[in-house]
C-alpha cells in the first residue's frame, strides 16, 4: 500500500519557485515528464513526484513505496523550498502531518550484541534491533549516529511540523555518518554493519569499544539501489564500499556478467568476504587503490561492454569515475551511480543530506 502526503504553499513568485524545485529534482538525474502546462510527475524508485502551480500557489503531491521513502521525499521538498523561501518552508505543512513527532518514521535504536572481525581493519557489529524487516527495502545506506560526546546519553532526532529531521545541538549534537548494512536477519531481529578501522573517527572507534548493550541510532534505509540490470556490470569500490558491493551480488542472479574492482588485502581471497558471483574480481592493494582504480576502469571499459556501472568510495575518485560512467562509456543517468562515502581530508556530516 503507497504512502502519500501533500501540501499546498502559497509564493509571491509561484512560477519561478516551480521551476527552481523542478531543476533541483532533475538535478538528482530524475527526469520530468510534462502532464498539462504548470504540471509535472517525476518517477524515481517505485515514487511519484508531482509539482503544480496556479498563479499564487504551488502544490507538491508525494506518493512512496513506504513510510520511510515518503519521509526522505517529503523532508528533500521541504529543504528545497527553503532555498528559495525560507519562511514558506518553515510553515509548510504536509497532509499527513500536521504537528511535530518525537522520531522521525525510519528511525531505530540498535544495541550492541557482540563484534568479529572479517578482514584486518574491518570491525563487524552484530546489533539487535525491534522491527529489523523494516530495514530491508528502500536502499542501501542508512545514517548511523551516535552522541558526539560519549560521556552523555543519546539525545535522538525529532521531526519538525513541516517534516524536516530536527537534530539536537550543542552538548547533545550527534555525530552522523552514511554505512550500508551488510546483513539483516528480520528472523532473528538482528543487523549485521561493518565499519573500517580508523583511529580517532567516532564510530571506528565506538566499534572497538562500545560493551554489548550500548546503543546506536539509525535512519533510513535510503538511496544507492543495486543495479536493476545483471549483465555487463562494472562493480568498483573501497574499503568502505564492500558491505554495498558484497550485498549488491547477493541480489545476482545466474545470469550476471561483469567485472568488480576492489580494494583488498594482497594475500586475502576476495571469496573470504564476497559471496559467490558469476562476476570476475580484479582486487587492488587498498594502498593503491585510489591512485589506480580510474585507470583500470577504462581499461575494462575498453575491452568489454558495459551495460551498468556503480562506484563506492573517496570523493575524487567518485567524481572522476562518474565522468568515465557517463563520458567514456556513455552511460544514462539510469545506467549509472557513483557514491562518495567519505572525502579525503574532510570530516563529512549526514544530518542535512537528502538521500
């Protein structure tokens, strides 16, 4: 069953707001399609978009495959109208909410159950959590959080009237970042996150650290969907991309063909973390990785024809490698997907993201 919402705001400058939150969809590569003049529908992941104006009022009409899709769509709207009118965004409301909420729909508490180590500078949490199946569907990466400072107990998000997360700030800030989970068992109520390993980063260091029971918040899942077509793929990432890719060729059928490039211990079988795939894996020496990983994508590009292509990983590299995606192999938004998890240099934050 779709979830909907919608709300109806009144601009001084109707037209051009539509066509500002029009660009800033189809700046996500989501392309319009033209239903009557001052009416558009965009289709992204199994959701509609709707955008409509009159002379004095534009109306965003939402309807998601779940709940959870339907808070990230409807808190992405928000944000962009207060681009462009920051009151009007403030007094939004949409129909299926009209106050604030104690917890934004996608969010769980997740305790700490035991940690493994599945390669050298990989820390495997084992987290139980309440409803696990709800964290299945919608995407790869979920927000993982946690207090920024440790000696305090978790203040977690609330929701805004006019559905924006609300995050806590000053002694009660919470330190968010972007992981994929590597496993859900909804059987058991059980996730499985794998986190690498660098000293002095709040979330490394709370893997290593934190006792069975300690707790973790969580939003989504949202965003980087595994490729919808199997054959003629090129898989490349990290470190920090390998519970994606590992749980992308868990959705391979028989039928997938391709190649994936990964950063991986030299003397270490891929298969050791991997699932079995008809796909062939070129590891590179994580040291190397990012100074070589363009230029053995071109090379495969040159020598195989590639259908679709996903990245995970350091910022430069997710920008050079989405320029060979669309440039040197010619491929449509839809084909295609690089994700940056972390840039070089720069302590990134996920609270005001859009997934």
């Amino acid at each position: 069953m779709s979830a909907l919402s919608s709300t109806t705001i009144e601009l001084p400058d109707v037209a051009e707001a539509f066509t500002q939150v029009s660009a800033h969809i189809a700046e996500h590569g989501i392309d319009p399609e033209p239903v009557s003049p001052g009416h558009l529908r965009f289709w992204h992941e199994g959701a509609v978009i709707q955008l409509q104006h009159d002379e004095a009022s534009l109306t965003i009409a939402l309807e998601a495959p779940s709940a959870n899709m339907l808070y990230f769509l409807k808190e992405a709207a928000t944000l962009h109208v207060a681009e462009i009118d920051p009151l009007a965004a403030e007094t939004l409301r949409w129909s299926d909410q009209k106050t604030a909420a104690p917890r934004p729909v996608n969010f769980s508490e997740l305790r700490l159950l035991e940690r493994s180590f599945p390669l050298p500078g990989l820390t495997r949490l084992t987290l139980t959590v309440d409803e696990a199946s709800e964290l299945i569907n919608d995407g790869l990466h979920v927000k993982l959080m946690l207090p920024s400072d440790r000696t305090r107990d978790p203040v977690w998000p609330s929701v805004g009237a006019n559905g924006v997360t609300r995050w806590p700030d000053g002694r009660d800030s919470l330190h968010v970042r972007y992981f994929t989970f590597r496993a859900v068992r909804p059987e058991s109520g059980e996730v499985d996150i794998d986190v690498v390993q660098h000293s002095g980063g709040v979330i490394s260091d709370w893997a290593l650290n934190a006792a069975p029971g300690e707790r973790i918040g969580v939003m989504g899942p949202g965003g980087g969907q595994p490729p919808a077509e199997q054959q003629g793929l090129l898989i490349a990432g990290d470190e920090t991309a390998l519970p994606a890719i590992a749980r992308i060729l868990e959705t391979c059928g028989q039928e997938a063909s391709g190649t994936i490039v990964i950063a991986f211990p030299d003397d270490i079988e891929p298969s050791r973390y991997l699932p079995p795939s008809c796909l062939k894996v070129v590891p590179l020496a994580p040291h190397l990785f990012r100074q070589d990983v363009a230029s053995v994508v071109q090379e495969i590009g040159a020598e195989h024809r590639v259908e679709n292509a996903w990245f995970g990983g350091e910022y430069t590299n997710a920008q050079a490698l989405r320029k060979i995606f669309k440039q040197e192999l010619g491929l449509s938004q839809g084909k295609q997907l690089s994700v940056a998890y972390w840039r070089e240099g720069l302590r990134g934050d996920a609270k005001r993201e859009s997934d």
